[in-house]
C-alpha cells in the first residue's frame, strides 16, 4: 500500500506545480496574447483594411550661429561615416520650436545638409537641415492606431523596451504551452480525445503548408 500511496502523492506534487506555473505564465502572457491574437488577424487582412495616412509638415529657419556651429562639427560627422546624433544645441531648438525629441538618433551628415529618420510604430517622420541657407523641414506620416499595433506585434521601431516586453511575453508563453501539455498528459487518461486533438494541432499546419503553400 505504501508504493500507491507515494506514487499518488508523487503525482498529485506534479500537478499542483504545473498547475501553478501554468496559471502564473498565463497571466503574465494573457494581455499580450489579446494583443497578438487580434493584431495577427488585422495583419492577414492588412490588404482588406484601408489606411488613411495623416501628413503633418512644419517647416523654419535656424539662425546663423546656430547654423555656424553646425558647420564647424561637420567634419568631425563625417568623420564617423557620415553618421553621427544631432548637436545638442540643434536639439534643443527642435525641442522648443515643434516638440520634437531627437536623442538618442543618429543624422545623415553631408556638405549640404543633416538629414535624420525618426521611424516609429503607426508611420514614419523625417528632419532635414540645409546648411546652405539654415532652411529647417520637418514632415511626420502617421498611418492611424491600426498600423501602430500591427507594427508593435512586428516589434518595428518600437524601441529597446518593447523588445524585452516580447522577449519576456514569448517566455511566458512558450512556458504555458509545455506546462499545458504535461498537464494534458497527467489527464489524458481520463480523456480519450486528449491526444487526437493535439495531434490534429500539428498535422493540420503542416498539411496546410505542404498542400497550399509553395
């Protein structure tokens, strides 16, 4: 009796633990598979959807001192391949006139002009300098909240943060999964369709991608 009793016990440890890391990575992971859920679908019809991209566009001058500043750090910009972030001073006047943070993001140096790409999720935007003449543009596109979550399950400019934030969602959901599967295989026995239904899980992708696919 002392074997059935412990086998028993054994089996019962098993499934209590698998039952909380099962619930455990499910809530961690349950906003995100919302959000994934939704916006895989809203990215297979991303043909279907129609957008109306927004164009804002402002446009200014710089003064000359500042412009003379910018003049003198453009050999040393050129220097690392043409590629190098926006003077603070630049910054700050873009900060103040337009409310426009540009830290952190590396400009397009040449002779004639500074050119940065300030990409992020839902549409694009862009900042030109002439140095020629101190002629500042700024032009943003912004693709509405539809585009701006499809491109958050892209993980598409959306930063260090959001990258972690998937790194961390696609652990917990790779965790719900396996302890899910142990704890189908723990009942399984009282469950005849247990197996079928899994297996039809995997057969059925793959048939569709030998069959459909090419």
């Amino acid at each position: 009796m002392t074997a059935p009793r412990t086998d028993n016990r054994r089996r019962a440890y098993w499934l209590k633990t698998l039952h909380e890391w099962h619930w455990v990575s499910s809530a961690i992971c349950l906003i995100g598979m919302i959000l994934f859920s939704i916006t895989g679908f809203t990215l297979n019809h991303a043909g279907q959807i129609e957008a109306r991209p927004a164009v804002t566009k402002r446009s200014g001058s710089v003064g000359e001192s500042l412009r003379a500043q910018l003049e003198k750090q453009l050999p040393d910009a050129k220097a690392l391949k043409g590629k190098a972030p926006l003077p603070a001073e630049l910054q700050a006047w873009v900060q103040k006139q337009w409310d426009i943070g540009t830290a952190g993001r590396d400009a397009e140096w040449s002779d004639d002009e500074i050119y940065l790409s300030l990409p992020r999720p839902g549409g694009d935007a862009w900042l030109r300098l002439n140095l020629a003449d101190g002629e500042i543009e700024y032009e943003r596109t912004d693709r509405g909240w539809l585009s701006y979550f499809n491109d958050l399950h892209k993980g598409r400019n959306t930063g260090a943060a959001w990258s972690w934030f998937i790194d961390i969602f696609a652990g917990a959901a790779l965790v719900f999964s396996i302890t899910g599967l142990f704890i189908l295989k723990m009942h399984a026995g009282n469950r005849p369709f247990t197996w079928p239904m899994v297996g039809m899980g995997l057969v059925v992708p793959v048939l569709l991608a030998l069959l459909f696919i090419h």
